[in-house]
C-alpha cells in the first residue's frame, strides 16, 4: 500500500479534485490518500477565528457566509449527479452551521482548534463523495480515530500504530481509503494539530506504521531542485536524496518539504517521493536510505538571519565558557543555526530575535558582543565526508568574489554552510549554481 499525500493547492478547486482522484485510482491498487484543506481555506478560518477572539461574531458570520457560498459553487462544479451535490450539499450545511454555532459561545484556543481543523475535515468528504459517484469503493477514515499526540506534543507512534492498524483490519478490502492531514488529538482528547509539517508529517507518520511501500507526497513542483528555481535561473529537479540531504535542504530553506516530517519515514526506513500534481509524468525526487558517494547535490538559503559574535580575551581557554553562552540562548528558548569558535571568542547564528535584547545584555556579561543581522545561510548539501578531497574548497570558490562572515563545517557530512548577507543572496545562490552545476 502507497500513502499519498495531496496538499491545498492540489484540491484547490473541483478540476484538481478530479485530476487527484484519476491519480490516486490510477493503479488500480489500495492506496491510502492524505488530503490537506482547500487552499486559501485554512487562512480563511483563523480569520474566523480572529473575529471570534476580538468578540465580533457579525465579522465572523460574514466570512462564514463567503467561504459557505464558495464551497457550494465547487460542489456545482464537481459532482454530475443531483444524489451526490445534494449530500454534498447536506453536509456542508451541517458543517457551516457548526461554524456558526461558535459565535454564541465564549471563545478560546481550545475552540480556535476544532474550527482549524474543519478546512481537512470538509475536502476529505467532498472527495470521497466524489469518488463513491464514480463508482470507486472507498471509505473515509477520520485523522481523529488514530493521530494522536503525547504529553509533550509529540506524535504517539505506538498509539498511531495500534489504531490505524485496527481502523484497516475493520475496513478491509476497499480500493481507496481516505483521511485527513495536520488534525489530531492531543494526550488528553483534544482537537489539536500537528503544527510542523502538517500534512505532510501525517502522511509520514502513516506511511512509517504501516511500513507502507512509498510514501508519495503531491505538491506543485517537480520534485526538490539543485538551487532555488525563484532566484537562480536553470535549476534542475534532484532525482535522489538520503534523508540527511533533504532535512538539511528543507531545514536551510527548501520550503517543498519540512525538515521533521521525514524522520518517522527515515527512522522505518520507507522511501519518500516528491511528485508534481501539475505533471504527474515527471518523476519528482525519491527520497531513502541511499548515498550516491562523491556528489554534491543541492544548494538552498535561509533568510532573516542574525549572527551574534561573543569575544572575551579574559575568557582565553576559561572552562564553561562556551556552556555559559549556550545556557544563555537556551534561557530564552532560542535555537542557534550555525557555530564557530575560536580561542578568544565564539559566533553563532539565530533566526529567532525575539529576545535579541535581552540575549545581547547577557551575553555582554561575557565579553564584547558584536551582532549583523540582514543576513542568509546558504548550504551546500551532498556527500561531504571529510575524507572526499576538494569539495569544500570548490563551493568556497564559488563565492571568491562575495564576503563570506561564517562558514560552519563538520558538523554534519552532508552540509557545509556559509553566512552571507542578505544582500548578496541571489549573487551568491548564482555563483554555486555556475560552479558546482552547470561548469
């Protein structure tokens, strides 16, 4: 059994939904389709939600009538019987009202979850409405019954495993079953969601307890590219990635992929493609175990960096500096990106300044602080090991004529990473990609 995932843009409207559904019914085998809200309606509920915390149900009722009066032209448009746009339309009704039940009633995040959550709820029923008028035997298996989450907000994978597992042997024998991305519920019971990745660490997470044979996730591109195809001119797909590869790609700015999602798929050894909904022909990115030795693969940046430098020559060689300074970033909940150390001092990198200034008068504590922000980490990500002579220096070439303030290396043997500014972001994602791909 495959696990597809479908994201908002691929159900965007009713011709998308039928073009997801002649994919996902294209084998003729069982599959099971994670499908994410419509897109743009996610956003349309925090609005909803936003008027219900400012205590103006009025401006919440209004855009509940707009998203309402959209869903129901989307089921003209899909469904060619009256028996199914009726149910369709019966349903939406139901759903609608619930929405609006929410107006008259004391409004908190609790609340904000289950509206959230209805966007998920709404797109699986209309696709598997549509997919029961064409015939297909198909049931829809709700993300609530077994997506769960534990006491520290982290999926429950033996819960998740146990429950899918008895939802498939009480459901046997249909060619389609469907559920919900992003929704959960949490170790008490709750709606709750699951914040990074969302649907596409559901998929993951499915694909990984059911040890499913691939799982495919359906965006609006062509698999991950060697370089930022908004920015650089000729980027080119990269057909294979080990799974470090492409969590140090999402991580530092491939934004087709969340850097956590993949790791349930990594950790159960499943193999993870990336496909194009757009061109389903094209064979995307498989993403596994694999190394392809000696090669570098991809390039990608990450913006609104601020880099910190701590030097303290009164500090030369003085045990616990270093634990002092990283205790200070872990007081405020701050992750740091990059490191570089020297004898008299160290620099790391945040992407988080939300308590820039009280991070710089502890750290001042310490030694002179000395802080740029505007700036970019560009990595270069492929098999970097130590031992692979030249690869290090051939991505410095590429940026011999752009000032480089960090590069972090060693860490990882399928990263190097370079701090420039923001600036010279564009420059600097050209330079690699003239170098290391297209020479």
């Amino acid at each position: 059994m495959k696990v597809m995932k479908f994201g908002g843009t691929s159900v965007g409207s009713a011709q998308r939904m039928k073009d997801v559904c002649r994919l996902i019914t294209k084998d003729g085998l069982p599959n099971m389709v994670v499908l994410s809200a419509m897109s743009g309606t996610t956003n349309t509920l925090v609005e909803i939600s936003d008027y219900l915390y400012k205590k103006n149900p009025e401006g919440a009722n209004n855009v509940i009538k707009q998203l309402e009066r959209k869903y129901q032209q989307h089921v003209e448009e899909l469904y060619a019987t009256e028996e199914y746009k009726q149910k369709t339309l019966d349903f939406l009704k139901e759903e609608f009202d619930y929405l609006r039940s929410f107006t008259k009633i004391l409004f908190t995040s609790f609340e904000e979850k289950i509206i959230l959550a209805q966007g998920e709820i709404i797109s699986t029923n209309m696709v598997t409405n549509y997919l029961k008028e064409c015939g297909v035997k198909v049931i829809l298996l709700s993300a609530l019954d077994f997506m769960r989450t534990d006491k520290n907000a982290e999926p429950d994978l033996n819960y998740i495993k146990e429950k899918i597992g008895e939802q498939l042997k009480a459901h046997p024998d249909y060619d389609i079953y469907i559920t919900q991305g992003f929704i959960c519920r949490n170790a008490y019971g709750e709606v709750d969601n699951l914040l990074r990745g969302g649907s596409d660490y559901t998929a993951c997470l499915i694909g990984a307890a059911l040890m499913s044979e691939e799982i495919q996730i359906w965006t609006d591109i062509d698999g991950m590219h060697n370089n930022d195809p908004r920015v650089v001119n000729h980027t080119e797909p990269v057909r294979q990635l080990h799974f470090e590869e492409a969590a140090e790609l999402a991580y530092f700015g491939a934004k087709i992929l969340h850097p956590t999602c993949i790791q349930p798929a990594k950790f159960a050894g499943v193999p993870v493609r990336l496909l194009n909904t757009m061109d389903p022909s094209a064979p995307g990115t498989i993403i596994n175990n694999e190394i392809q030795h000696g090669k570098i693969k991809a390039v990608a940046a990450k913006d609104h960096i601020t880099s910190i430098q701590i030097q303290s020559s009164r500090m030369l060689l003085a045990y616990g500096f270093l634990r002092k300074v990283f205790e200070i970033f872990e007081s405020y909940k701050t992750s740091i990106d990059m490191v570089s150390t020297s004898e008299v001092g160290v620099s790391v990198t945040i992407d988080n300044t939300s308590y820039l200034k009280d991070i710089i008068a502890d750290l001042m504590k310490y030694g002179t602080v000395t802080v740029h922000e505007d700036m970019c980490i560009i990595c270069v990500v492929g098999d970097l090991n130590w031992e692979n002579v030249g690869f290090e220096s051939l991505a410095a070439q590429a940026l011999k004529e752009i000032p480089v303030q960090m590069i972090s290396y060693g860490g990882s043997s399928h990263n190097i990473s370079f701090l420039v500014k923001e600036a010279d972001k564009k420059r600097a994602l050209q330079a690699f990609s003239d170098t290391l791909f297209n020479a």
